[in-house]
C-alpha cells in the first residue's frame, strides 16, 4: 500500500485470479463497498511505537513543504504497516497541496485504519480527521496503457489549513495478497524526494523468524531488542536525511533511494512455488481454438511454421486489455476464454500462447520478468518483484523467450529476438529457477544509405535514402506503418530530412518492402531539399552540414557533466551509415580534410572513416556498435572526454568552391 506522505511500500505482485462470475453492474457496486466497509478509524495500535515530531528543522532545506518526520514500522506477525508523517507547510502553495490526503489500497485484500489527522499550530493540536470530507475514487491511473486495476484511493479533503501549520497524519493498514501469505517481503526507504529530518524506520518479527536483509545505498545499522511473546524488533532511526538526487538518462534500472529490503524467501525456487500451480497450462482446449490450430496445421509445411503462427495470432489478433478490478490475486484466465472474447493481459496471452504450445507438443512454462529491473533483478531478494508475464518453450532442443503483448514482432525462429528483460523466474512444477534470457540479435539493426546532389548555386539539394532495419527496430518501424500509413510516413521523412533547411518534398516513394520472416523492414525515397547550406558572406562561396543519424545520441553525453547516476545508452544498437556527397556545379577546397577515426571502450565501438573520392565527391561513413545499456557513474568523465574529438569530427561541415 502506498500513501504520497510516505515512502515505505509493501512490494506487491500485481498478478491476478477469477473472481465469481457477477453481472456487470454487481462488480461496479461491490467494488465500491468493498472499499468503503475495509475502511475504520481506530486509535493507534499497542505494537507501535509512538515517535515524536522533531521540535526544530535545518531552516536551508525547506522548499515550501518541510518533512519532519517519516515514521515506518511493519508487524510480521499479522503484516500490518503504520505510517506516520508530519510536515510543515511555509507557504500558501504548499497548503493547496499537502491538506489533500491520500492512502492507497487494495481492497480486495487490504484494510486501512486512519488513526490521526491532525494540524498543530501555535502549540496546539487540532483534530482535522472528524470535519475531513472523505471520498474514495478507482484508481484508472494507467487508462492510456489499457490497465485497469482494483485499487482505490481514499482522498481526505481537510478544512482550515494554513501557511506555518504542521500537518500529522497517522494510518495504519493489514493484510497482503494471497501469494503471500506465510511470508515477509517488505521495503523499508531511508531517501525520497525530499529532505527528512527525521526518518524512523521500525520492524517487528518471531524472533525465531528466518529474516534475510539487503541494503542499497545504506551503512546504517539496526539497534536490535527483543520483546515479550518471543519478538524481535529492528530499528533504524537517522536525523537531517538528504533528498535523493534523480537526473534524466538514467537507465530504467537505476534507483537513486537507499533502501533496506526483508523477505523471509529463501531462494528464488520457494516464490515461485507459490505461484506455480496457478499458472498451469491447461489442456482442454475449445473446439474452436483447436479447430484454428488445425487449419494452421494443414496450410504449413513444417513443425516451425505452425508454432510462428500461433504465436503470431496471439501477439497481433488478441489486443491487448488488462481488467485487474475484479480478479483476484493470480492465475490468468482460461485460454479457451481468452480466445473466443478475443482480448486479454500479459497473464492471459502468454496463457494462450502457452497453450498452443502443449496442443502441439512443445513443452513451455510462464516466466515472471520486471521491464525495469530486468537486468539488476538476480541482485534483489528472492521475492515478487514481477510486473509482466512472457512465454519461455524448447523447441528442436533450442530455449525460446517471446513476449505476447509484442505486437508485429517479426522474424523465423532463427532471427525471432528475446525480449530485453534479462532475468526471468521460470514456474516449473518440478522446480521454478530464476534464469538468464539470453541478448539475442547483434546483427547490424540499423544501416542507412544517403545520397546527395547538390546545385551550390540554386541552394538545392536532391537527397536518395535507403535504409534498412533489423530486430526491434523494424519491429517498432513495422508498427509504424501498419497503424499510421504511408502518408504518415512520407511527412515524417519530409521533416526529418528538411529540417534545418527550408523544407523537403517527397519525390519518389516511400518505398516500403518487410521481409516478416528475416524481419527486415526496408524504405527508398527521395528528396527535393531547397534552402540547402549557408551563405559565407560571399556569393561565390557555400558552408555545408551534415550530421550522420548514429552519432545524435552522443548529445546526452555533452549535457550530462556531472551526473550522480549512470547514463543510459541505446542498447542494443548496431548501427552503419553511409552518406555520400556529389557537388553538381563546384569542387571540394584544397584543404578538404579526410578523416579517419576510432573509439572502443567496454561500452562502445565508434568509427568514422571521411573520404575525398574525387574533386567533386566525398563519402562518409560511420559505424557504431553500443555493448551495454548504460555507463557507469566512475567511467562518466573519461568517457566523455574521449568521445569529445569523435562527437566533434561527426559535424561534417564543408564548403562549396565555384568551379
């Protein structure tokens, strides 16, 4: 649960079973008094400790709202959660914000007590809990991506708040979802956003209780007490705790907030017990799905094609729609229902994918992935830090990953590329793992071709493109075409290549040619750009440029200086490019500079090769090759200092000499 005045949340897992079947109108109603019935007001409960608000504040820290106190404590024994907050606001803006108090909830398994809302002022407390107007809302946060969930917010307008007040809020809320049950896994923060002056972070455990912890960013150590009825008790108290600094280009992997993380999970093979046997696949298929696999059966020719085409039914025929409100806790829904209403989640199309798998004799298994901590998440805790649901099946003795909800995702079995999420628990009924997906691809994903023609005099170049693309990229690119069109397509590249000149027209093409099978995705066209360079001051002279598409990434590095965390790269990029120059009425200057240049780190390949090819003529070309999906913070200023003479040689700037 989470509330904005607090940063402490129970990790969660967001995978959801069938409730009974209710008509329409029964679920809209029950979901909202399930809601309002798991909300009391209660005194506080006797396993808190009570925390005081610290009298005074470091008067340089405030920026409208001062967080006084953070107060997080966790009962294992009955998982209960108290939060406890105070903060001043210094200013009328600060009012407008802070005196709106919201607690998350999921009611389907979680009930808040709101224990005190209260404002002090000139050494006063004033209760604001009695006269609050209270209304809880569903939450449809994530509408626009087409996930609609069970948790509702509880909103707490308060009356008569004001600049200088101190607002206290105290809640508390118990229960977990029912993977869950019989284990710990909580999270406790030691940074946010915000300055804390004092931050109190509290756990209460059996203290025969097997506990495992992993710090992040964190050196504090717990004072340690046991209590009566064989407990133990864990605190963490820190006073004047800086805000967490978070800059753009981070990786999504990157966390900037320390924190303590607790799980009573022993290994990865005991969360995924919890899970398996939900996420059997089942066998008593339709006979309409089973007639559909049948007629892929007799209309290809091989084991291979029949398997690509379920699959391909699957992530292009069955949209995409997550309805979370209503379900409990788990398993996907049945394929055969997935099926026929022809929608579904993560959970249900890769179900369905799955499914199909068995009908023909491919053994397979659901693996559970995080999209951001991917990469990082074999350093965490054993424990459900899963946000999304893809397919893992052997075939022909090789281990296939493929994501359902990717949508036009081409290529044959050789070239079809895993989804980029590194580390995945397999749910196997024999013994679930946490597994490495392997990076697949490495071929050349971008490779470009630019001609260019150019009358000195009339300003006006005329421009040739050919570009092909691989992997995810023409993946993204076949997506493109398919939901905007060729028009859509021509007026992109129209901007892309008139900019910053006064405009390009379309004259031939686009020409699109996808090759499903080699997942290719290829474009011609060509280009009138008028406006083409920039006078010198002199009528018989022209100033050129020209800027190769690979290198634009390297711009983040030149804004980036002094970065606290790792920068993020384009991972994986493979890219080639080759431009080349032919002046029409002029030559190239005497001192026209050829280049040849390379740049190879662990993180990158770069190379830049610029050739006189006659007096007329010049090409250009640019390879990079970038390994991983971020840099580190330690390698930041020597790789920024080494790729400063590359990034400033890919600016090919040249001028027209009249001939």
């Amino acid at each position: 649960m989470r509330q904005r005045l607090g940063n402490c949340i129970l990790l969660l897992l967001c995978i959801a079973l069938p409730l009974a079947a209710n008509t329409y109108d029964e679920r809209q109603l029950s979901a909202h008094e399930q809601a309002w019935d798991k909300i009391h007001y209660t005194p506080i409960p006797a396993w808190v400790t009570p925390v005081e608000i610290p009298e005074g504040y470091d008067s340089e820290q405030w920026y409208g709202v001062v967080v006084l106190l953070r107060d997080f404590q966790f009962f294992a024994p009955s998982n209960e959660d108290y939060f406890h907050t105070a903060m001043k606001f210094e200013t009328l803006s600060a009012v407008e914000q802070g005196s709106i108090v919201e607690i998350e909830f999921d009611p389907r398994y979680e009930e808040v007590r709101i224990h005190m809302i209260q404002v002090h002022r000139d050494g006063e407390a004033i209760d604001k809990l009695q006269n609050a107007l209270v209304k809880v809302f569903q939450q449809e946060t994530r509408a626009d991506s087409l996930v609609y969930h069970g948790r509702q917010t509880i909103t707490l307008f308060l009356s008569d708040v004001r600049a200088g007040d101190i607002l206290e809020v105290a809640y508390s809320s118990k229960g977990i979802p029912s993977p869950l049950v019989g284990n710990t896994q909580v999270s406790f923060s030691f940074s946010s956003h915000s300055y804390v002056e004092k931050l109190y972070n509290r756990l209460v455990a059996p203290a025969d209780a097997k506990i495992f912890f992993s710090k992040h960013r964190i050196d504090l150590e717990p004072e340690i007490q046991d209590l009566d009825n064989n407990l133990r008790e864990w605190v963490w108290e820190k006073k004047n705790v800086e805000a967490a600094t978070h800059e753009n280009y981070a990786p999504r992997w990157y966390r900037p907030f320390a924190r303590l993380d607790v799980s009573t999970f022993e290994n990865w093979e005991s969360v995924g017990m919890k899970m398996v046997e939900r996420f059997l696949v089942p066998d008593d298929l339709s006979v309409e799905l089973i007639a559909f696999i049948e007629e892929w059966k007799s209309t290809s020719t091989t084991e291979e094609e029949v398997l690509l085409k379920g699959i391909r039914f699957v992530q292009n025929q069955i949209r995409y729609l997550s309805l979370n409100e209503d379900r409990e806790f788990n398993a996907p829904d049945h394929p055969n229902e997935v099926f026929e209403r022809r929608y579904g989640d993560c959970k249900d199309k890769t179900g369905l994918i799955l499914s199909i798998c068995k009908y023909l004799g491919i053994e397979g298994w659901p693996a559970l992935v995080h999209t951001s901590l991917g990469e990082k998440l074999d350093s965490y805790l054993p424990g459900f830090h899963f946000n999304h649901v893809i397919a893992c099946f052997e075939f022909q003795e090789q281990i296939y990953f493929v994501d359902s909800t990717h949508s036009f995702q081409g290529g044959d079995l050789e070239r079809l590329e895993n989804p980029l999420l590194y580390n995945a628990l397999l749910l196997k009924e024999n013994g679930s793992e946490l597994v490495s997906i392997p990076v697949t691809g490495g071929m050349t994903n971008y490779h470009r071709s630019l001609k260019y023609s150019i009358n000195t005099k009339k300003n006006v170049a005329t421009l040739h493109v050919e570009s092909t693309l691989r992997g995810e990229n023409a993946d993204r690119a076949r997506m493109y075409f398919q939901e905007e069109g060729i028009r859509s397509m021509r007026l992109y590249s129209e901007r892309r290549y008139g900019n910053p000149y006064d405009g390009a027209k379309c004259t031939y093409g686009p020409i699109v040619e996808d090759h499903l099978d080699k997942n290719t995705f290829q474009t011609k066209a060509s280009f009138l750009i008028e406006g083409f360079g920039q006078e010198l001051g002199s009528e018989e002279e022209m100033l050129f440029f020209i800027l190769p598409k690979p290198a634009s990434w390297i711009s983040k590095l030149e804004q980036s200086p002094y970065r606290q965390s790792p920068l993020a790269l384009p991972f994986p990029f493979n890219a080639e490019e080759r431009i080349e120059v032919q002046l029409l009425d002029a030559l190239l200057p005497e001192d026209f500079e050829e280049r040849n240049l390379e740049y190879c780190n662990q993180y990158v390949e770069c190379s830049l090769n610029v050739k006189q090819m006659s007096r007329d003529r010049f090409v250009v070309d640019v390879g990079v090759w970038i390994k991983k999906n971020a840099i580190e913070v330690e390698d930041l200023e020597e790789f920024q200092d080494a790729l400063e003479d590359f990034g400033d040689a890919l600016n090919i700037v040249f001028r027209g000499i009249p001939n």
